[in-house]
C-alpha cells in the first residue's frame, strides 16, 4: 500500500513479505524495500487462522513501512517476487533508462512494465543463469543454478508535477 504527500514530496508505502518496491532516481536507486522471510524462501504472507497446528500467521502490521523522499523523474517498480528474484537491481535499472523521464507517458510505462516482467521471465527459464535467488540459496548453502519460476507482476509509476503550487 503506499501513499503520496505531494505538499512534503513524499510516498509512504507498507510492504509485506518477499513482493517489494523501489524508487529510482536517474540511474541511482534510492531506497528498495527489503523483503521479509521467516527463513529462506518462506515468505511472511497475509492468511487466516484455520486453526492448524505449525501454520505461520502474518498480519498486516507486520508490514515494513517506509516514507521516502520523491522528486519529479523518480520512477517507482512495484513488483512480485517474480522479477526481484530472477532481475539484479542493475538489470532492473537498465532497462528504466527506456522512460523518458521529463514526459513519461502511460504507453511508454506500460512497455518497460512488459519489457521487464518479459526479461524476468526468460531469466526464471535459463538453467544456468546465476540468479539474484540463486546467490541468496548458494548463501544458506543450497545447491541451486538458474532462475526462479514464480508469478511475475510489474506496476511502474512516474512522479510527475501533477498538482498546484499554491505559494504562487
């Protein structure tokens, strides 16, 4: 969930679990959420208590909150795990550098959304890709090579000046 102060040019947003955000300035990012794990690739999740011995139950104040600074051109990539687990931080920036920052369009957002959940999804099917979640498995000592198949969703936003300066 986020929201955006456009008086003090800030988002505030709440994350739970192993989806996340970033917020990309240039070509610099300047904050990305941290995903949230009970232990390797057991994400916190929202779910109901059933009753069920042993099943972990999350809840939304469990969530990571943030408020981060935003200035016009920042860009935001709001995503699953599906792109943040098969897509290096660099390769996710790259690939904004297609936006023109001082006229985004929602045709242009929209390509690089596709663009990046397409790149996603060809690394999360190459078997000897060295992936973001493969380095994370190799670091709690866990064989694993290649990318991670897994939902894939990407929403970008573009922080535009959108509203009146009333000092003027």
């Amino acid at each position: 969930s986020s929201g955006i102060n456009a008086e003090y040019g800030e988002v505030s947003a709440a994350n739970l679990g192993d989806s996340g955000f970033m917020v990309v300035r240039g070509d610099s990012v300047v904050y990305q959420s941290q995903e949230q794990q009970h232990y390797f690739n057991t994400p916190y999740q929202l779910s109901i208590n059933t009753g069920r011995q042993g099943v972990i139950q999350d809840r939304p104040s469990d969530a990571d909150t943030a408020t981060i600074s935003i200035q016009r051109g920042d860009l935001i990539v709001m995503a699953t795990d599906g792109l943040f687990d098969n897509m290096f931080q660099k390769q996710i920036v790259e690939r904004l550098q297609q936006i023109d920052r001082n006229a985004p369009t929602y045709e242009g957002l929209k390509l690089v959304a596709d663009k990046l959940a397409a790149d996603a999804r060809n690394l999360a099917m190459d078997e000897e890709y060295m992936s973001p979640f493969a380095v994370k498995a190799q670091h709690y000592g866990i064989n694993f090579r290649g990318g991670k198949l897994d939902d894939i969703t990407v929403l970008l936003a573009s922080v535009v000046d959108c509203w009146q300066d009333e000092k003027t």
